[in-house]
C-alpha cells in the first residue's frame, strides 16, 4: 500500500493460504490499511492462516478484530529461536469475517 505521494506505507506477502507478513507503517496505523490488505488476500484465499509472536498484543488484537482464531501455539519461531508464536486462521466460508 502506497501513500498519495506513492510512498510505501505497508506491505503484505501471501504465499498460497498464509500470509507471511504484514507491516504497517506505525504513522499510518488504525487507518484501515492492514484490514484491505487482509481483505485482499481473502478475496484470493478465502481460509487464510497467519503466525503472529504471542508477546505482541497490538498484532494479535489486530487479528481477533478480524475474526481470526487461534489454531496452534509455538514456543519457537520458525529458525528455533525463543520467540512463542500463536498460529492464526480465518474462513471467510464458515463466516469467520467481517
């Protein structure tokens, strides 16, 4: 997502059903980027998984507003690291988005 000026203000990578990443630039955050995005990838994958690291509260706030829902924990990151992880999914075909 890019700003009037075409400056990059957020991004998302999707590969196949799980969104790998999603950034928002903090000056541009509760401005409803992150949700079209989100949005966006449903519109391609309507079941959407999603890690998020389980001491960010601002993120998985984020993603329990969307309607997703915890599937799995880690307390690992995907490198083996000591970083916990909540695995997230949401079905737009079993109603699970607003």
């Amino acid at each position: 997502a890019v700003d009037e000026s075409d400056r990059a203000v957020a991004f998302m990578g999707l590969t196949d059903a799980k969104m790998e990443a999603l950034f928002v630039h903090p000056a541009h955050r509760g401005k409803g980027i992150g949700r079209a995005l989100v949005h966006q990838a449903l519109a391609l994958q309507p079941v959407l998984t999603t890690s998020v690291n389980a001491q960010n509260k601002q993120a998985i706030g984020f993603y329990e507003n969307l309607k997703f829902v915890q599937v799995g924990r880690s307390e690992t990151d995907e490198q083996g690291r000591s970083y916990p992880l909540l695995h997230l999914r949401i079905d737009v075909c079993g109603g699970r988005a607003e």
